[in-house]
C-alpha cells in the first residue's frame, strides 16, 4: 500500500504501517494528557495505542497463517488508524475455509485475553509502581478488555470484516457464492450507515464514522469484486491477453516513440533490448516524462527491474485482481521463456463489456474468445 513502511517480518510476512497510523498515537497521548496535564499519561497513552495495534497486528497474522494453511499466501499486512488489514492472494474458495480464516483473527484476540488474564490478577495484589489511573487502575485489565472489545467488534455482521465473511461463508453452504456475496454486502452498507448515524447522531465518534464509511465503500468493491471473478472463472490469459503489440526498444527515446502513443490503446509497452524483453513501461511514464521536459530520455532508462510476468494458462481472474490491486497495471504472457502476449485491465474490461453486450443480445454462454492459446503473436518492433 502507497505511502506505507516495513516495521516487521513475521513468519515470511512483511508488516508495514500506513502514515496516517502516526496520528492516532498524538491524538491518543493529547488525550491522556489533556485530562491531568501530565507528561506520563501522555507515556502511557501511546504505550496503550502501540500494544493494541501490536495485538491488531497479531489479529492479521492469524488471519494469514490460517488462510496459509489452505495454500493461500499473504502479500503483506498493513496497520491502518482503523486497524490492520492483511491482503490475501485470494480468499478461499470453499466456504468452510473462509469460516476457519474469518474466525481466526477474533480467536486470536480472545486468546491475548485469556493469557493477560493472571498478569491482570497479578497486578490487583502487586500493582505497578506507577501511575495508572487513567486506565482503571490496569495496564492488563485495559488490554483485556481492548482485545475483547476487537473480537466482538469484528465478529459484528459487516460485510467485509470478520463477522460479515463469517455470515457470507454461512450463506455460501446453501447458496450460490455471488448471492451469498450479495446479501452479506448489503447487510455489511445497512451495518455501516448504523455506524455512521451512530457516530453522527449518537457520541459524536469521528472514527465510527470513518469507519462507517469504510465499510460502505469496501462492501460495494468487494461484491464487484466476486461478481467480476464469477464472469471470469473458467477462463485462462490465453483466452482475453492481446496478442497484436507494439514493443519499444530500450535505445529509443521517448520522443522518438511519439508517434506509437499517438496510434497505440497499449496501457504498458514490453522494451527490448538485444531481442530479450528486459521490462515494461507504462504509457502513464512515458506521458509524464515527455510532459517533464526530458524527450531525450532512452526508454530503456524509465525500466526499473525485471516485471512479474504471468503464464498463458493461468486464471484469468485471479491475474486481473492482481492487476487491479498491485503496482503493475500491465503483465507481459510469457510462454517457454518466450513473449506471447500482453495483458492489462484495460483489456479484461473490454472483454467483459463485450460479454455484457452479448448476453444482452441473447448470445449463449461466453463472447468467443482465442481458439489456441499457443497461436503465433504479432509483436510489433517500432523502428527508430
């Protein structure tokens, strides 16, 4: 995620934090301060925000670890003002997995609470030898309370977090797993304006409004989402990656390529040098480079490091959420280490706006598509 940095490596698993964590830490310890004016409350408040977030974190990685055990890899994890959120390579396919995975990070929760629970009963007969009124009186006791707190507030029926993929993994045992989707994202938006009227018309909580609306938004995206991936099960990146392409050559400027921007639909163009692809370049690049007064520059410049490539017989969906939710918005179809195709949203999107034109049509099943995943490309190499 933009505007994040790596703090951890857990188990193979990079956690980061978003920017816009910092400022909960000084809202926090203001609070505790303003209340006494005391230095140490303000110590204390942040110490209480890093340790819940380090439980949040703890949250996400079991979430991870469980969703691991099912062959599915984590990305990363990333701590929010909000919480954490852990970016899944895909979310199981089978509704109890998904159970087993939604219910892991509220049980991790309840475990921190259960185990703070004699450090708690230890306090009341040893108390710390510092001020700890601000929080009752109970580091622990506070934790406790806190991670309790975060399991039943993520087991609530709010689609997308815990308690929302529990009730759509729930509904998927009986129904079709886009109806299933459906109804729990319209579920999660009715739990999200609770939230928002709540926070507005109930204690003024700026965060369960924020929170409200972040629920709102991810439940629509999330329902697109399943609903996209339906449309493209079954189909390969052989069947949707375009197999006519212009390539640029890395000595070439941009400048010089002009002309290929001009007349090309490309989102990203392979750059060749010595006849092997050594990266793609987008034409967002290429436009801010030209715009940046530096025509002269090489394409072959504008290449950071080798670019993830995919296989023609890969899922098609899959790929195309890795499109829309990585760095790469481009993804060159490599074949016995050779080039045969190219793949962008762009080009996922037309397709699906041809299959909705052709239901709408009467037209049986899927828009055709490539007939031989292996059939000769016509890669084109722009002659400077």
């Amino acid at each position: 995620m933009r505007g994040s940095w790596k703090i951890a490596r857990v188990a193979g698993i990079g956690i980061f934090v978003h920017w816009t964590f910092l400022i909960l830490p000084v809202l926090v310890g203001w609070h505790f301060y303003a209340e006494r004016e005391n230095r140490s409350d303000a110590v204390l408040g942040v110490a209480l925000v890093l340790a819940v977030f380090a439980c949040v974190a703890l949250h996400e990685l079991g979430h991870a670890l469980t969703a691991r055990q099912f062959g599915i890899a984590t990305r990363d994890i990333t701590l929010l003002p909000i919480g954490g959120v852990a970016r899944l390579e895909r979310m199981p396919e089978r509704p109890l997995q998904e159970l087993m995975v939604a219910l892991a990070g509220p049980a991790v929760n309840v475990v921190i609470a259960i185990a703070l629970a004699p450090i708690a009963w230890l306090e009341s007969y040893f108390p710390l030898p510092f001020d700890l009124t601000p929080v009752g009186g109970s580091f622990s006791f506070a934790m406790i309370t806190l991670n309790l707190f975060l399991a039943a507030l993520n087991l609530l029926p709010a689609f997308p977090m815990d308690g929302g993929r529990v009730f759509r993994s729930l509904l998927a045992l009986f129904l079709p797993y886009v109806k299933a989707t459906g109804i729990a994202a319209t579920l999660g938006q009715v739990m999200a304006g609770i939230f928002v009227l709540l926070g507005v018309f109930g204690n003024g909580s700026f965060m369960l409004i924020v929170v409200g609306l972040f629920v709102f938004v991810a439940a629509r995206a999330e329902y697109n989402l399943v609903r996209t991936q339906a449309t493209l099960a079954g189909l390969t990146v052989a069947d949707v990656m375009l197999r006519r392409f212009r390539m640029l050559p890395a000595h070439a400027t941009v400048a010089d390529v002009v002309p290929t921007l001009v007349v090309s639909g490309q989102a990203a163009f392979p750059v060749v040098e010595a006849d092997e692809m050594i990266g793609l370049v987008s034409k967002e690049k290429l436009l801010e480079t030209l715009a940046g007064g530096h025509g002269r520059q090489s394409v072959g410049r504008l290449v950071h490091g080798p670019v993830p490539t995919v296989d023609p017989d890969d899922a098609l969906g899959a790929v195309f959420v890795r499109l829309q939710t990585g760095p790469q918005r481009a993804l060159p179809v490599m074949h016995d280490e050779h080039l045969v195709g190219l793949l962008d949203v762009g080009t996922v999107q037309r397709w699906m706006q041809v299959q909705v034109a052709w239901q709408r049509a009467g037209g049986a099943g899927r828009a055709p598509v490539h007939p031989d995943p292996l059939e000769p490309i016509e890669a084109t190499l722009v002659d400077q």
